[in-house]
C-alpha cells in the first residue's frame, strides 16, 4: 500500500488517505482503498472503521491534471472503480465513520457520505459538491446517497449552487453530523467508533442492509447510464477548456 | 396564444398566466402552457424561465364550472394532459423558478411543486391543495412532487387536512422556498433566475435528470390509474354535488 | 375476542389492548387485532379509529417468554402474521390514531409507526426500536414506516442506537405527531379522531393510498426476506442466550 495506512486497535481500524498534500484520488488510491475494505470486511477482529485524511484535507476529489492525460475508456475504468467503492462503503457489513479531518470536495464528498456517522472540522475546512462550478455533471449513485442525508429539496440546492459549506453549515443541513475542533477531533471519533463496535455485529449488518439495501440497488442501477453522460459532459469542449484552466491555475 | 404569454430577455424567459381574473385552468391554457415549455425547452437562448400569473391569483387551480359540462372522457382526456403538462415542467431541461404572486390553489400548487424554486408573497395569498375539501381525491404525480418538498408524514397533513396556507407557513414546511413582498418579488425573482441560467446548461440537465428522472418514471407509472380513481370520485354523487355548489357560491 | 375490546360512538371506533400488566403480544392477540382491523374497514359506520393500551403501557412488543417455547416454523409463522397486521393498519382505509398512552417498545413501536397519527403521553414513558440491544434484527417492512417518519438518516440513529426517547424527543424527531399530558390525552386523542372523521371517506381513502401504496408494495416484496434473516439472528447462539437472560430477570 503506498497511499493507505491501516492500523487497528482495540477492535477498530483505522484508514488513513496519504496522498501528497490533497489526497487526490487516481486509480492506484482508488485500487488500494478497494482493497483496504474488502480485506476489513472479511477480517472478524475489526468492530468498526474510522477513514479520514492527513493535514488540510480529508481528500480533494479527483486527481484532474491526471486524468486529462486519459482517453475516455480508461477514465471511465476509472469512474466505474471509484462509484463501485462508494456503493461497498455505502453498504460495508461494518461501521464506517468519516473522520474528516479537513477540505471534503467533489469526489471526497461522495465518499463522506457513503459512511455511517461524519464528523467535520470548525474554521477554514469546507465540504462541497462542486462538480456544477467546471461545467461536470456528477453519478446516479452520489445524488442517491446526498438526497438521503438532505432530503431531495435540499440536495438540489448543493448540486445546483456547487457551494462550499462549512462545517457548521453542513451540520445544519444533515451533511455531517457533528462538528468537532481540531483538538476533540481524535477523541470525538473514537468515542463514536467505540460505540458502532459495542453494537451486535450480525445485528448491525442486518439492519444496515434494511436501511441501505433498496437505495444500493437502485443506485447501481442507474450508475453505469450516468457515468456515459458523465464522461460525455466531461469530454465536452467547454468542459474540458475549464478543467484545462484549473489544472494551470491550480 | 390567449392566457400565455411570454417575453425573452437576457436569456431568460417569462411566461405568464392571464385568463380572466383568477387564472382557472382549462383545456385551452393547459394547451397553450405545454406548448410554451416544448419550445422553451428547444431554444437554446433561454436558460432560465420564470413562471407567473396576474393581479391576486397565481392561479386558482381548474376551471370547475366548465368542467361541470364535460362528460368523463372529456375531462379524463383533459386531465391526462394536465398531468403531463407538470411531468414536463418537472423534468424540463431549463431551471423553472415559480413566482408565486398570489393564491396558489389545488391544481396550480401541483405546478407550483413542479417547478425548481418557488417564491411567494406573504399577506393575504394562500397555497393549498383543498381537493379533500370538496371531496376530490388527487393525483399520483402530484404527490410525490409534494412530498418530496415537505416530507412524507407532512405531506400527509396537507392533503388530509386542505389546509390554506400562508407564505410564511409554505417556508416553514418547505412547501416554498422564499417569501419576498409585492414590492421585492419582481427582483428577488429574477436574481434567482440569474443565478440558474449562470450555471453550465448541460451539467444542470444532467443533474437534475439524475436528481427527479425516478421520482418521474415513478409518476409516470402510476398516473393512468390515479386519474381513473380521480375522475371515478369525481363523479360520485355526493363530490358532484359539492363541485355544483362551489359553482353556484363561487 | 380475549385481549382486544372495541366500543364504537359517534362514527369512532376505540380499540383497546388488553393483555396482562404489559400487553404484550402473542399470537391470539395479533389474530384478535387482524380480525378487528378486517371488521373496521368494512363497517360503513366507522369513520375513524383510536387505537391505545392499558395503563403505563401501550405495548411493550413481543411475549418474548412465550416465544422461547416456539420452534422456527411457528415463530416464522407468527412473524408474517405480525408483519402482514402491520401492513394492514398502514394502509387501512379509514384514520387510525394511535393513542400512546405509556410505554411503546419495540414490535408495539412498529405498530405504532402504520398509523396516521401519533399521540404520546410525557413522563416516565418511553417509545423505541431497542432490537440491536438483546442482538436482534428488525423487519424491512418496519424500517421503511420509520424512515417515512423521520427521515433515512435519523433512522439509522433510532435502529443503531436501540435508544428509549421521551415523548418530547419523539416529537422533535417526527417519531409522534403531539405530546398530551395523561389529563388531556385522552380530549386531545378525540380532537384528532373527530377531525379525521369529518373527511369525506373516499377521498380519504383515495389519498392514503397515493400517500401510501408504493411503500406497502416495497415492504411486502421485501418482508419475506427480512423475516428469515431475522429468525437466522434471533435463534443464533448468544442472541438466544441474551433472550433468554432477558427472560430470567425481566
């Protein structure tokens, strides 16, 4: 593993993104967090996960100046591996608790929101579905997982306006649910972990697949239709003159 | 067209609702406002629309006493299209803010709920869907359009109960989404117009398909069998009675 | 009928839970609810109805005792019945009102989460799923009626948590619709009932199915499923232990 860290304690693991200073996701991080939660599924002594990132960020979302060196197979290889990874967390036979400990953008956001429980930093840290922003549409399966937390209304207000929130914001609308500062951050997460790994494993594993199961099914469903339109959008000619621009600038 | 018109500027468009004094929906209005949103839909210098009516009426939903002439079929046939008119504004591929200028009643909160952002005057207008109280049923599609702005249980308080309501208690349920005066709706409107017609044309259609094209299939499936239920309560005795009383008082 | 009494006034049906100190349910209790419910739907005089318990109970849920002594078959057996009169009050044609006059635990809450309205005494009375807390399951049925209540997220709060709310925790949650002190309860029950009973019945009818049906065909196509998992879970080594721990000191 070169940009994942696991390390279990006391029945929970931990899994940390380390990729330069953004966490940027590409096929190699993508591959190794795949890896990472199907190896923790099967692994009996872990009760619950914690995933979070390093420094300022929890991830950035994809890795753009990348993938503009891809044609549009291997990127949408790429988009079929990434959505698959959010529908295993979104209905990982464990607890999964989001530790964002940072920026939560695009891409990082749907994989937030695929976790059980989301706890966010105060201050400059901003969580945010931006796709809209650089003329990108974004998958079936991220608008499912977004409308349960929000509500319909309100995933089209974040989908529409691309709007960084802050971690305050966020709670208010049910994207997160707590925020804590940086120091309680470590202890605020572990204390939640603790509490998903006293549950009944079988039990959990049960009720979650009630919960989750009917969406799930929808969501792949529908992903692989949105995931053309999406490669389409992207491929656009308008489109793509704005990824160009973020990657010189950013 | 006579009850529509519209008038393009700056790339977006209004379309307003004129048919006498409370804007009663019927076959010829129901008519003219489908054909208005194909083209709308078609011409690509309009990338917002904004929705309205006159003097104290958005519109007070349909023209009962017309519709008191019409045998089953005829009003069965009008009321498929009538449904299909709020299909399309649902799932239309320009943003459609509603400007909710006075009372919005039954059928015309049903369009109201079609569209992406509604605006109401507070003061003495109303919105409502009252069908209960003459002993209406309603219809599958408008349903799920309710409840996906106020939830499901208070989607059952609305139309269980018929109640009138104020500006202010639509926001509070989510039923609208702004209240502005008199004074202010004409500009707060178009700010929000602005704001949707900045955003990329083709990212948007792609996320609100992804965000309403279930819920609309949805609709869709179950709206025959809803209007046959409609129509057969409709003309019940006692609802038949009720609607010829409303004419004479009303 | 033994554990069910029903006296009808005035278009109301009252039916009251009559088993022992706690009302728990057991099979001739879930036949005498079925039969009862079966007979108001039919009964043209019956405009609404108020379900409620006896003394500090509503229900506390499942005769777990009784069912120690059950074989799979028998259990697997109750349980479609359990589920099907759940189905059956959440689509039954005329308002129920649930009428929660004490505690409200587990299979009673589920009960409780079919009808159309919810009233709950404060104090010392709690309502819960508490299944995850002796290692149990729930039904896929039960998870969909929550989730209508209080939305998909808190749901999974309510089902991981096993938590006991207060009336006024419920009500923030949408869990019930209005706390009423043990003096008013009773006054403010009859209030709902009475103005359910005013609402012409077709319409009535027409409009919860709309509100309605979908869910109900999610949840039957989905039961059977969920119940044999349940069962798998509820026989399993130190699930069974735990019951029958609960049995000892309960």
């Amino acid at each position: 593993m070169e940009y994942i860290s696991r390390t279990d304690q006391d029945g929970i693991s931990r899994v940390v993104i380390r990729r330069g200073k953004v966490n940027a996701f590409n096929d190699n991080l993508i591959d190794e967090m795949s890896r990472t939660f199907g190896e923790l599924a099967l692994d009996p002594s872990v009760r619950s996960i914690v995933l979070t990132g390093t420094g300022k960020f929890f991830s950035f979302g994809f890795d753009i100046p990348q993938f503009l060196g891809y044609d549009r197979e291997r990127f949408t290889r790429y988009l079929a591996n990434f959505t698959r990874l959010y529908r295993d967390i979104f209905l990982h036979p464990k607890p999964v608790v989001a530790m964002l400990n940072g920026h939560t953008i695009a891409g990082a956001c749907m994989i937030a929101t695929s976790c059980d429980y989301r706890l966010m930093v105060p201050g400059k840290a901003r969580i945010s579905l931006n796709e809209i922003n650089f003329g990108s549409s974004v998958f079936a399966g991220s608008v499912e997982m977004l409308k349960r937390l929000v509500g319909p209304r309100m995933a089209e207000n974040v989908l529409y306006s691309g709007a960084m929130y802050t971690a305050e914001e966020a709670l208010r609308m049910g994207l997160v649910d707590r925020v804590a500062s940086e120091e309680n951050l470590e202890e605020e997460t572990m204390k939640v972990a603790r509490e998903y790994a006293a549950r009944d494993p079988d039990a959990f594993r049960s009720i979650k697949g009630l919960l989750r199961r009917a969406v799930a099914e929808r969501m792949e469903k529908t992903e692989r239709d949105s995931i053309e339109e999406f490669v389409r959008i992207w491929y656009s000619e308008k489109t793509w003159a704005r990824l160009q621009g973020k990657t010189i600038h950013g």
